[in-house]
C-alpha cells in the first residue's frame, strides 16, 4: 500500500516571552499508510497536537515550521502556498477539535458548519450536501439525525458535538482525519459511543487517521500504530499489539506502568476500624446552588441526601461523572458550602456547617486539595511563604522554626528545598501538586478531602502522586477522601468506592466488588465503561442498551 | 426571542429607572447647595426683607427640600419645566431650539464618523500587527490622550489659520444656503467626529480582534475557508453584538465633547446655554439640562447594555 | 519595535524603548512640577513684554500671554497645578475604589450589591456635567476640584478593582484560605491584592490620563483653576484669544497637555514585562 503521508525530519520552532527561539519539534519522521489510523501520543507539552496540525500545513500563532517535509498525497503542506494549503484542507484533510463546543460558530446552526466544507470547496450541491450530512448523522449514531442539523451548538450535549464535529471532517470525504484528542472532555460512558461511532465511520469508509492522545487505553481501541512522543522527539513507534505487550523503550514502558497500577489497601482492616468512632459521618446532606425557594431549598440542588462513613486511619473513594455532586460533596464537608440540611460530624463530634463557625483546631484537622494546582496556589507568593502559612495561622510557628518545618514538608513530598524561594509559575504542574500537598500536610490534619487533583496530571505524573500519598499515610496515619473520575486512580488507594449519580449516593462497596454483577446497575454500567489496555475491548464490549439510556447523558 | 431574553432586558430597564431616579436626586440637591438665598438673588441688594419672606413662600423655598424635590420631579416628568431666574421665561422656551440645534450636530457627527470608525476599526483588526493597524492604533491613541478642546484649536490652527478653508468660529444663526451649513457645522463636527471616532475604533477593533481569536475561527480556517470568509461569516456576526454596543457607549462620548466644542464654536445648542447658566447660576436651566443631559447618557448606556443581551447567541 | 534588554537575565525584565521614553517625559514633568518655582526665569505674574501674544524668542522661549506675561514660566507653575491636582485626586479615587472594589468581592451579598448600584448610578452622570453642576454649586477651589475630580473616577475604579478580584476570589487558593479559617482582612490583604496590584497600577495610569483630561477641560470652560493661578487648561482659556493668528501662547499649553498623557498612555501600553521563560530562570 502506498504512504498517503510521508513525514521527514520534521522541526517545529516556537517563540517565547522573551524573544527566544525554541524548537518544540525535533527532527520527527514517520509515515502514513493509506486507510491507517496512527495515534501521537505523549504527556501534555510533548508536542503531539503540532505535529498532527503540520499534516494541514499549520502552525499555531508563535509557531513555525522550520525545517522537514510533510508531505501529504505527494505535496509537501509545509513547502506549498497558502492558497493550494487551503484547498486540501477540509477536501483531503479534515481536523476534529479537542473541544467541539468552543469549536463550533455559536452564531450559526449546526449544519450550516457542517456543510461549510462543501460550500467553501463547492464539491456538491448544497441540498446534496444537506443529504450527506444526515446520512452521517445517522453513522455515527446522533439521535434525531433528520433535524439536530437545524439546532445551534449550544442546543446539543458534549457528547453530541464531538459527533456531529466528526461529521464536519468527513462530509468533504477526506483521506486523512487528525483526531485531536475528540474525547478526553468527555465522561466515560458517553466516550463509549463516540469512540465506537468514529471507529465504525472510519473503518467502513477506509479513511486514514491521526488519534491524537494522552490515554493508552482509548488509543488501543482505535489505532493500527502508535507513536509515542516525549519532548517533541519520538520514542518508539511499533504496531498497537507490540506497544502494548513488548514496549521497547523505557519511556513507553513507564507509561504502561503507569496505567496498572497495584491494588492497595490501607494497614488498618475494616475490622479494627470499626470499633473506633469513625473519624467523618456525613448525615443526610442536601445542598445545592442558585437562588432560594420559598422553602429555603436552592433552586439547583446538587447534593439530595447523602449519607457517608469514614474510620480513622481508611481511604474513601467518590467516584461519578461531571455534574454528579461529588465536587460540592467535599465542599460541604469543608464547610465552604454550608447545606442545606444534614450535617458532618468529625470524630464524632458535629461540625458548624460554616467554616467560619468551626474552631481552629476543628478546621486544622480536615484539609482539603484541590485539583488545579495552578489555581490552588496563590501566583503572588513564594513556596515557603504558601507552606508557612499553615504554620503560623494553626501553630503559631515563626522564625527558624517554621522554616526548619517547611524544609521538612518539602522532604516529605520529595521536593527539593531550593524550591522554597520559588514562585508558583516555575513549577511544573506535579511539582506544583506536590506543594498542595504540602501545605495541606502543614496543618497536620486527620483527614484530607483530595479533589479530582490527579486529574489535571499526566499519567507517570499522576502515578507518582499515588505513590506519594500512600507513603504519607503510612508515616503519618492520615486519612483520605479521594474524590475523581477515574477509576483506576480510586482503585489505586482506596479501601471502599462510593458511587454517586444525580446527586445521590447510589452504591458504597469494597473496590473488589466493583462492577459484580450484584452491585448496582449504574455502577455496574460506570465500571464496564472504562477503556482496558487491550485492543479487542471495545469491540467485544457488550452494554445493556437498557441501562445506557437510563444513565448515559448522550 | 424567549423569557430568559425579556426578564434579563426587564431587569436592565428596572435598573436604568432606579438610577435615573438616584441621578435626578443627586443633580437636584447638588443645585440645592448653591450659596446664597435665590429670593435675595432674584429681588437684588435693595429689597426688604419683607419682600423677600414674601418670594421665598410663593416659591416654595420654605418647604422641606424632599417636598420641592418631588414637585421638581412631578414638573420634569408633566413638562413643567418652570422658570428660569435669569430672565424670567418659561424653560421650555429657552431650551426648544437649543436642544434641537445640538440633536442637529449630534446627528451629523454620529452619520459621519460611525462608517469610518467602523471600516477602520474592522479593518485594522483585519490586518493585525500590520503597519496599517499601527498606525490606526497609534493615531486613535493619540486622539484618546488630548482634552477635546486641543482637537479644536488643532482642527481651527489647521483648517482656518493655516489652510483658511473655513472661519475660525461659526456662530451663523441662520442658515441660508448649503455652503453656510457647512461652514457652520464643519468645524464642530470635525472635532466632535475625531473625538467620537477614536473610541469606536479603539472598541471596535478589540471586539473583532477577540472573535478572530476564538477557536471556531480557527475551525473555519482549517476547513479551507478564505481570510475573508473568515472574518465575514464567522468572526464578524460573532462580534456584531460588540460592536453595535461600541457605537452607544462611543456616542455616549459626544455628550462629554459636545459641552466644550459648543462653547469653542459658540454653537447655539444646549450644552452653550447650560454653561451660561453655570455663569450667571440659573438654578432652574442648571437642573434641567443636566437632566436631559443624564437621560441622553443613561438612554445610551442602556442601549449599549440591551443590545449586549439581545446578542448573545446563547440565549436565542 | 525595537527592543532594549535591560540584561534579562539578572532582572528577568523586558523594558521597550517606547516605554522609557514615556518614563523619562512623565519624570520631567514630575520634577518641573516640585521644582518649577526656582526655574521660572520671570515672575508669572508680571507683565514682562509690551506686545501681548508675543511670538518666540530667546529672550521669551515660549512667547507671551494675552497680557505680555512670559509663557515659558507660566507653563513651569502650570504643571505643578495640573499634574498636583490630578494625582491627589486620582489617589484619592484609587485608593477609595480598590479598597472598596476589594471589599465587595470578598464580603459579597447585599454589601455588594447596594454599593455596586449606588456607584453605578453615580457612574451613570456624564463627567464633565457631574464636574460642571457641582462646581456650579460650590464655586471652585483646589479642594473642591480634587474632591469633585476623585468623586468622579471612583465609581471607575471601583468597578475595574471588583472586577479584578471577583475573578482571584472564585480561584482555589482563595477557597483555601476561606477552608483554614482565615479572615476577611487576610483574604483581601494576602490573597488579593497581590494578585490585583499590576492591572491596578495600570488602572492607575489610565485614570490619571482622564482626570487630567477632564480638569483641563473643566479649567479651559473657567470652571477650573481660577485665576490669577493657571493650570494648563487655564491658560489655554486665557490665550484663546490667540488662536487666530496661531499664537505659541495658545499652543504650548496644550502641546504639555499632550507630552503628559501620551507619554503615560504609552508607559502603560509598554511596561516593562516580566519575562515567563523557564528555561532562563
């Protein structure tokens, strides 16, 4: 088979702040065979995302082509002019966004953007091309073919957008789709489809592909070959089956290590806790946003009571998708969102439902982290000013003791001292996490609420964070509430799972127990739903169509 | 358009009526602390003090000041505009052709400088970073940063020193001829234009200049399309919301400019005449033209707030 | 542009040509403005030339006034008014506005919203009306003006403070601080500020430049500086009488007008910039 791409030494300069020139891709070469889907992946920063944007002859603004040959169908897109760039793109390269929604014109309905790629080339009629577009509706499975065309964007679901922006690539019929990570906004149960609906259109009409990625498990569903990216240089590129079952460099072997990680379970068994009062009851908690109703109960309720029980010295997982309350569940419980009605008792005493009506030692006792570092850490402050902090408002520290502290805090997450006089800015995204965890730790709390802060992470990053709160929780017997998404991460640490669906708390179980086939049905569904490093599982997974309608946001 | 669009435009109106009434408070007794008793000021140095106890009851001066406030009020909204001091007419009177004569210049200013600070500001947006948008921006910077009445002499040094193309000052009360018209309006429809013009500009180039960079123009730029078909279907009707709202807010800009070229040019509108009042401390024409004065801008700022609402594409 | 690095890599700062020369003029202005009295060659008061608007010389550098006074000294005092006068005022507003902007947001509630509405009322009065009627009302005197002028812009800088930290008070680290108990003078010392200072002296700037603005014009309509001292809209009032014939009396002072709010506009549009280049750090 002919290489439809044939990509040669390829560099790709960017300029920064101060007027440097740095190359972000460093001599990269592969190819592309025809009706080939290839995934680019790589942590963020890792330049995935500009190599697939060279395939269309474009670079981000700072950025540059500098040196190499793409070349595309015989015609080197980094060479040819802009007018002959325009007239591939759309016709024999077509692009699906990272996020279909900030991608989509408001201002337009959705078919309109649809067939703009026909109107633009005039490769049909435009009743011809209104016709083709909702048989491709109809192949990547979108509800309401016939019509969702005439909604504007911000009338359809997440999910649906990604779809109908996939239908927007391929309505020109190109040869090659770059995917740009089309999923990872995306909750799990609705990815399912969307990957499904994208493999079946691909593979029906022998289109080739870039999956542009930084999930192992979503790119084995897809891709014929990977190529793993780190710094803009490429580590290893091999088939999907060799990748992941013969990695040979050490880079892509971490990356898999990362992704299996090892069942853990805290020192203290069920048994022995349970004699003990347990450290944080959460009773009957009802809480929401928005305006007041005439009954006090805000309009938007995102918490429809909720019931949790945590002994010292155990992990606690919550896990479900976006808008399922879990996020407001912690901030209830730090008390920056007082409930509606409920309440929080920590070691068994009643907590005020205001952080401000909670006694210092009360509030030094429960810490919470968040998962943003970069917003979680003031951008004014010096490390050792954001980790004394702490220190002087809880224990009155001062002087060299408290300096003599952070140093120790900062060997306890492994970070070097001489971050100390560091801005928050210098860090990288783990490092920065890390100092989260330490000002948390400052306190020397009991129990600390971790929300989501794995998820802004790469994989081997993320990785390393787990490890690091295992091993603080063995030295110093913390407890945690381990709030995310993901389940393998919950899995990693946690000694029982809380699912929580619309609100509510729907199943508490060991995470053995996840997904047997007593458990409840939307956890159940939730479990069969994350992706598995083995490429024949999404093909061989089989979902109860039932359950999917019941639960799926699609 | 739906409820959420009526209950939010609702909302800016209730708003636009609460601070229209605080305004009207606000300019009526900061006229209230003038110094000085208005019945002695009327009746002159001579009077007896009888007399003056007798002005002061039949002008209600005597009343507690929220009492005069709502008549005040009352008045303006019947259109009783009561009397001036100075010379004893109705205000209404006074402020007749006045205020059509500055409605007059507003609208030639606003027809002529809308087109251009719209086809400037979207072009330089267009051709970002271009030497072409430098010299738009640094030139609309330049305007923004001098008093209005610089542009005026600038305009008179230029126009009627050195070019002698037009009289230095205008103040033709009767207008014969189109040539005459000109002569009378240009000079102050230059300033008040380049004054206005600058800040669409500015306003309007920022509007276009954040819809290019969004994401779904990149989109479209993927799919092929034309720098043209970028800017005209995807960035412009995006940003139409934007610059409908630079417009009022910029207009609102000419009622600032219009008080200093008026008294410049000894234009016979409102702004002259409330200055005069200034001078001679007309209480009553004071209170009235800094109403209509404060309905004008509030009307504007409104406008610019709705028209806001009223396009954002979310909401349709 | 051109660029001139001041060794980045000791100060990790970019500072443009553009931007020192707004500097250097906004500094000349602020040392004629404390020393101007022992530089003026002549009397500003005294009539000094028999021919009124007289024309450039070596002896008069910038001409003479509409009543033979020299222009060149009256200039020297005039920026002690114009620039003393805008700055006290802008502190004023500034200070009041940030501190109140700040205050909004983190307080919130009905604090928030009765004074974010009172202030948009009185935001809502065109400036140079707001300055005419009250000036009208009290008569003028340099406290009234930078009472009036401070009165003014507070409204402005209210906005553009509570704007700022609206947006640093829904961040994370502020939820932190709230979660460990920490009160509100704290969150708005600590945690906001710093994190507001910048655009806020940007702000700064951007409200010198209108209140300058709007005191010549205030002065140039008689409302303002009152004679016998002049500010420099003051003097171009006095000297309008020379527009006609192109007198340096009626040009000089607007031309200082303008060195000071564009070196300014363009000080702001050119600060010096923090360079976020790890790979140099």
């Amino acid at each position: 088979m002919a290489n439809l791409v044939e990509i040669r030494d390829l560099k790709v300069e960017a300029k920064t702040d101060s007027g440097r020139t740095v190359e972000i891709i460093r001599g990269v070469s592969f190819d592309i065979a025809e009706g080939e889907i290839v995934a680019l992946i790589g942590e963020s920063g890792s330049g995935k995302t500009t190599i697939a944007l060279t395939l269309m002859g474009y670079a981000r603004a700072g950025c540059r082509i500098s040196k190499g040959s793409v070349l595309f169908a015989d015609k080197d897109m980094a060479a040819i002019s802009e007018k002959s760039r325009a007239s591939m793109r759309g016709t024999k390269v077509a692009y699906v966004p990272q996020s279909a929604a900030a991608a989509f014109n408001p201002a337009q309905t959705i078919m309109e953007q649809v067939i703009e790629v026909a109107r633009i080339h005039k490769l049909m009629p435009m009743d011809e091309a209104r016709v083709r577009a909702v048989d491709l509706f109809r192949a990547l499975a979108l509800p309401n073919p016939d019509t969702i065309g005439s909604r504007y964007p911000h009338q359809v679901s997440g999910g649906q957008l990604q779809r109908l922006s996939a239908a927007m690539a391929l309505i020109g019929n190109p040869k090659l789709v770059i995917f740009d990570e089309p999923t990872t906004a995306l909750d799990v149960t609705t990815q399912i489809e969307v990957l499904r609906a994208f493999k079946s259109v691909m593979k029906k009409k022998g289109i080739g592909g870039v999956y542009v990625s930084h999930d192992l498990a979503v790119v084995a569903q897809i891709a014929d070959r990977i190529l793993v990216l780190k710094n803009g240089e490429v580590q290893e590129i091999g088939t999907t089956a060799q990748i992941l079952s013969a990695p040979k460099h050490p880079y892509t072997r971490e990356l898999l290590g990362a992704f299996k990680p090892a069942s853990y379970a805290s020192h203290v068994k069920a048994a022995d806790a349970s004699s003990k009062v347990p450290i944080l009851e959460v009773h009957d908690v009802v809480a929401g946003y928005g305006p007041l109703k005439s009954n006090g109960q805000p309009t938007i309720l995102a918490l429809k009571s909720v019931n949790l029980k945590l002994e010292q010295g155990r992990n606690l997982g919550i896990i479900g998708e976006s808008g399922c309350g879990k996020s407001t569940l912690a901030r209830v419980i730090a008390g920056i969102l007082p409930p509606f009605s409920g309440s929080v008792c920590f070691d068994g005493k009643e907590l005020s439902a205001d952080a401000r009506g909670r006694t210092r030692d009360e509030l030094r006792k429960l810490q919470i982290v968040f998962q943003f570092a970069d917003t979680a850490l003031n951008p004014a402050k010096s490390i050792s000013d954001i980790v004394g902090r702490p220190l002087a408002f809880y224990h009155g520290m001062g002087g060299g003791d408290r300096e003599a502290r952070i140093d120790q805090l900062l060997d306890m997450v492994h970070l070097p001292r001489a971050l100390k006089h560091r801005q928050p800015s210098e860090l990288s995204g783990g490092q920065k996490q890390r100092v989260n965890l330490a000002r948390a730790l400052a306190a020397e709390p009991q129990l600390i609420l971790c929300d989501e802060i794995t998820s802004a992470l790469d994989t081997v990053v993320a990785a390393a964070i787990i490890d690091l709160l295992k091993e603080l929780q063995r030295e110093l017997g913390l407890s945690y509430v381990f709030i995310s998404h993901d389940l393998s991460v919950v899995q990693a640490i946690c000694d029982e799972i809380a699912v929580m669906y619309a609100g509510e708390k729907v199943a508490q179980m060991p995470p053995s127990a996840m997904g047997s086939q007593d458990s409840h049905p939307y956890s159940r569904l939730l479990f069969s739903s994350v992706p598995k490093l083995d490429p024949a599982w999404l093909d061989s997974l089989e979902r109860d169509p039932e359950l999917v309608r019941a639960f799926s946001k699609l | 358009m739906n409820t959420q669009i009526l209950s939010l435009v609702f909302k800016r109106l209730l708003v636009a009526i609460v601070t229209l009434l605080i305004v009207s408070f606000a300019v009526f007794f900061a006229t209230e602390m003038l110094p000085g008793d208005v019945a002695e000021i009327l009746l002159g140095q001579a009077a007896t003090p009888e007399a003056v106890a007798g002005l002061r009851t039949a002008m209600h001066l005597n009343d507690p000041a929220i009492l005069r406030f709502i008549r005040w009020l009352y008045g303006l909204a019947t259109g009783d505009l009561g009397i001036s001091y100075a010379n004893n007419m109705p205000i209404s009177h006074l402020i007749g052709g006045r205020f059509v004569n500055s409605l007059k210049l507003a609208a030639v200013t606003a027809l002529f400088s809308v087109p251009i600070a719209l086809t400037l500001g979207i072009t330089a947006a267009m051709l970002r970073g271009s030497l072409y948008d430098r010299i738009v921006t640094t030139i609309t910077i330049a305007v923004i940063s001098v008093p209005e009445f610089m542009v005026a002499t600038s305009a008179v040094l230029i126009f009627a020193v050195y070019l002698k193309w037009l009289p230095a000052l205008s103040f033709a009360n009767e207008v014969h001829s189109f040539g005459e018209l000109l002569r009378v309006f240009a000079m102050p429809v230059i300033t008040l234009s380049f004054v206005i013009s600058a800040q669409m500009i500015r306003m309007t180039r920022a509007a276009v200049v954040e819809t290019l960079n969004t994401p779904y123009v990149e989109m479209a730029l993927l799919k092929g399309a034309s720098r043209r078909r970028m800017v005209l279907k995807h960035a412009l009707p995006n940003a139409l919301g934007p610059i409908v709202n630079a417009i009022a807010l910029s207009l609102s800009y000419l009622l600032g400019g219009v008080i200093i070229v008026e008294t410049i040019f000894n234009y016979p509108g409102i702004a002259k005449l409330m200055v005069d009042a200034v001078a001679t401390r007309d209480l009553p024409l004071i209170q009235t033209c800094a109403m209509i004065f404060c309905l004008a801008y509030l009307f504007l700022i409104t406008l610019a707030d709705i028209i806001a609402i009223l396009s954002n594409p979310r909401l349709r | 542009m051109a660029h001139f690095a001041l060794s980045p890599r000791r100060f990790g700062y970019r500072f443009n040509v553009v931007g020192m020369i707004g500097f250097a003029i906004i500094l000349f202005w602020a040392l004629i403005a404390i020393f101007g009295p022992f530089l003026t060659p002549y009397p500003i008061g005294e009539i000094v030339d028999f021919d009124y608007f007289g024309a450039m010389s070596s002896k008069f550098w910038m001409g003479t006034d509409y009543l033979g006074r020299d222009m060149f000294s009256r200039i020297l005092m005039g920026a002690r008014y114009t620039v003393g006068i805008s700055l006290a005022a802008v502190m004023i507003s500034c200070v009041t506005g940030v501190v109140l902007g700040m205050s909004a947001a983190v307080i919130g509630g009905w604090f928030d919203t009765a004074l974010s509405r009172f202030l948009d009322a009185l935001n809502s009065i065109p400036s140079k009306l707001f300055g005419l009627v009250v000036v009208a009302a009290i008569g003028s005197s340099i406290p009234v003006l930078i009472f009036t002028l401070a009165v003014i812009y507070t409204p402005g800088c209210y906005r553009f403070a509570r704007a700022l930290a609206v947006n640093i008070n829904t961040m994370d680290f502020v939820t932190v601080a709230r979660a460990r108990g920490e009160r509100i003078g704290y969150l708005i010392c600590s945690e906001i500020f710093p994190n507001i200072v910048g655009p806020v002296l940007a702000d700064f700037g951007l409200r010198f430049v209108f209140i300058v603005l709007l005191l010549s014009g205030l002065s140039f309509l008689g409302l303002g500086v009152q004679p016998p001292n002049a500010d420099w809209g003051a003097l171009v009032r006095e000297n309008i009488g020379g527009l006609p014939f192109g007198a340096p009396a009626v040009m000089f002072p607007s031309l200082a007008i303008a060195s000071l709010t564009i070196s300014v506009n363009l000080l702001i549009d050119n600060l010096p910039q923090k360079i976020r280049d790890r790979s140099v750090v």
